[in-house]
C-alpha cells in the first residue's frame, strides 16, 4: 500500500505471508515513510521484521533504518548525488550496525554519460567490524 495523503509525505506498506508444506509459515512486514523538504531532497525512514520457520529462524531480524539523500545540477551536464544509509538489525543471535555514504557525479558528454562514484561502507557486528571503500568509474552510451 502506498499513500500520499499528507503532503511532501509518501508512506509504503508490505506485509507477506505464506505456508510451506512440511516447513513452516514465513511473515514478512515492511514499512517505510519518505520526506521531501525540498527539490532534489528526499528523507526516510522504515522498518522490516522478518519470522521465518523454525527450521531456519537464525534468520529472523528486526531491522530499522534511516536514509537521506540530496540530489543537484551544478551545470547543465553535471550533476551531484550524495546518498546516506544507516540502519540497525536486531538478529537472532548478532546485531548489525551498517552505515553506508556514497557520492556520485554524472557528466553528460554528447550521447555519452560519465560516472564518477565514491562508496563507503561501514559495518559493525558484535564480534567484528568492517570497513570498505569502493571507487567506480563508468562511461555508457544509449544505442
């Protein structure tokens, strides 16, 4: 279900259910509200919770998150998005803590689009963390 009553407001809702013979029920509930403060800005948050069968419910988790991400035409053929994600997973026997910002220029050559990206990806179990940075670069052309 989507609703856009308020206004600058989207709400999302998901929910799934299904019975597997000899295996178990699997529920799925997700939600998810977004903000747009102003052009080119989007703000959200959400939550999923997962129950899966006993044969597998080191899987079920409870997960919340908050995302922003402000998108800009700097010039006519260039243009910025910068993107953060943090969110928290309440797992049956860990949690997570993930936290991921990437940066992304676009610059429109002719019929070609150059991609510059920066990724950096920050995770953190109970037991270990990790950290990784990506580098992307990437041309492409419509035929």
């Amino acid at each position: 279900a989507i609703s856009s009553y308020f206004n600058r407001w989207l709400l999302h809702a998901s929910t799934s259910y299904s019975n597997v013979l000899d295996y178990g029920d699997t529920f799925i509930l997700d939600t998810k509200a977004e903000y747009f403060p102003a052009a080119g800005t989007i703000l959200a948050g959400g939550y999923r919770f997962s129950n899966f069968p006993s044969a597998t419910n080191s899987q079920d988790s409870q997960l919340y998150f908050v995302e922003g991400s402000y998108y800009r035409y700097l010039t006519r053929r260039l243009n910025l998005n910068l993107m953060a994600h943090g969110e928290r997973e309440d797992l049956r026997y860990t949690d997570k803590d993930r936290a991921t910002f990437t940066s992304v220029f676009n610059y429109q050559l002719g019929k070609v689009n150059i991609n510059l990206e920066f990724r950096e990806d920050y995770t953190k179990y109970t037991e270990s963390v990790y950290n990784i940075q990506s580098y992307f670069i990437r041309a492409s052309r419509p035929f």
